[in-house]
C-alpha cells in the first residue's frame, strides 16, 4: 500500500490556504458544498496521516485534512507555541473555508486541538471524533509510554535520519512491519529536511510530549473536567494496544462527555485510522451519519 494507491482513482486535491497569514497545506476531496470533515493528525505529523480514509468519507462528506501550524508543509513561524497556538489555527481555517460549522476527527494531539475549538466554538462543531487522545492525566504507566515517545521525537529532529524516523513511527503502530511503510518514512523525512522545520517540530514535542508529564500542564491543557463542557456529540475510538493511555482509562473517562460514545479497535495502538481503516472507517462513519 502507498499513499498514491490509497489516492488512486479518486478526486483528490492537494492546495494551500491562507488561513490568517499562515500557508496551510491541505489534502481535500468530495463535493465543495459537501459537509465538511477536517481531520487533524497527532504530534509531529501530517495530513498523509489520513490518507487511507478518504475512499470511503469523500461520498459523503467534503474531507479535509490539513497540517496543522508547524507541521507538514504549513507554515512553521518562529514562535512561542502553545496548544492555544494549533487552536487558533483551526479555528482560523474555518473561516477561511467559509463553514458555519464542521465535523471533526481528531487524532491524539488533534482530538486535544478538537475538543478545545469545540469548547470553545460549541456553535461550530457538529460532531467531534477522538482517537487516541484525550483530555485526561496520565498514570505513572502513562508517563513511561510518554518518555518513550518524546525520546523517540527528539531523536527524530535532533539527529535526523530515515532510521530514527522509522523508530518514532514504529511507536505508533502495533504492527509496524506491516504499517510501517518506507514510502511513509521517507515522507516524513522529506518533512522533516525542510530549513528549520525539525527545530519546530522538536519544540512542539517538547510542548505537548513534555507538558502531558508536567502536572500544571496537564491542568491547563489536558484537564478531565473540561470534557464537561463538550456540547456536541462525541466518539472515542481506541485501540486494545494504544501505549499511552489504555482503553480502560478513556472508558473510565467517558461519562464526563455529556454525548459521548466509545468504540475500542482489537489490532491496532495509537493510529487506528491507518492500521485497521475498513474497521475504522465504518465506526466513525456510522457515527457521523447518525441522527
């Protein structure tokens, strides 16, 4: 499987928005006065992360994934971030799309920037999808995951090389012999080459890697209360083998969503969307469609 191959034969487009000054990288595809699905990929990522999905979404929804500031081929400016930053952001290509509201599939980091715009702008979500991420602390288990990752990430930007980018996305995969692809590799090294692009990036998972283990952070950003304040509908999908934060916690957490619903995947860890996409593509559809 390649990018290309999941693309093949479909109307798809990739383009760049001026989202209040930033150059926004998108990859987009259905029908333009379709209802509108943004998706928003995980730290360090790209809107390739979504690359599977979009033969089974583009019928029926316009499906927008987007690289969020600092990531991709987004513009990375020189900045102090926060996660109000990547918010802000969203919330600046919204209008600039033109939506009165949208649907949103988060995943980890972008499920954080998600619930945020939705608490925030509960008039412009009309659905929100959280995979793999959630606005919760974590357990000293939690925390050894977390360090892994964020060793994996300063090792990928520090000294950049294919291999240690194919250690950071092995952490992501259950399987990563199977999902990960050379093609997705050399996708994210190319990213990364970009001037100055792998300082943002590992100023960005020092941010949120780093604040999901600093306990003032994690009040701040990643506080269960504030899973209160969610007015839309909301979908957890998790995985048996996510490494950071167990299907056991985010059921623990789920009755403070007042609309909330979840659904755990059996074979994959942290990018259910990429490792079990029929699977996923027919939950997060089911949801989306429903009354």
């Amino acid at each position: 499987m390649s990018v290309w191959t999941d693309f093949s034969g479909l109307p798809i487009r990739q383009t760049f928005y001026n989202a209040k000054g930033i150059r926004t990288r998108v990859i987009e595809g259905g029908e333009q006065n379709g209802e509108v699905l943004i998706c928003l990929h995980g730290t360090g990522g790209h809107a390739e992360a979504f690359s599977r999905n979009f033969r089974a979404h583009i019928p029926h929804y316009r499906m927008i994934s987007m690289d969020m500031i600092g990531h991709g081929y987004t513009d990375a400016p020189d900045i102090d971030y926060t996660l109000q930053t990547l918010v802000d952001h969203l919330g600046d290509m919204v209008a600039t799309l033109g939506c009165k509201r949208v649907a949103i599939s988060g995943e980890s980091l972008g499920a954080m920037v998600g619930a945020h715009y939705a608490i925030q702008n509960p008039d412009r979500v009309s659905k929100l999808v959280m995979t793999t991420g959630l606005l919760v602390g974590r357990t000293s288990e939690d925390r050894v995951a977390l360090k892994d990752v964020l060793d994996r990430s300063l090792k990928a930007t520090g000294a950049l090389t294919r291999e240690t980018i194919r250690a950071r996305l092995a952490w992501l995969m259950h399987k990563p012999e199977r999902d990960v692809t050379d093609e997705l590799v050399e996708l994210r090294h190319t990213i990364y080459s970009q001037p100055g692009r792998a300082q943002i990036m590992s100023r960005i998972s020092n941010l949120i890697l780093g604040g999901l283990l600093d306990d003032a952070w994690i009040a701040r950003w990643s506080n269960e209360q504030e899973l209160r304040k969610l007015q839309c509908q909301v979908l957890l999908v998790w995985s048996t083998y996510n490494p950071d934060l167990s299907a056991a916690a985010a059921r623990a957490a789920l009755p403070n969503i007042p609309r909330g619903e979840m659904v755990v995947l059996e074979d994959s860890a942290h990018w259910p969307q990429w490792e079990e996409t029929a699977r996923f593509d027919e939950t997060q559809l089911r949801f989306l469609k429903s009354a």
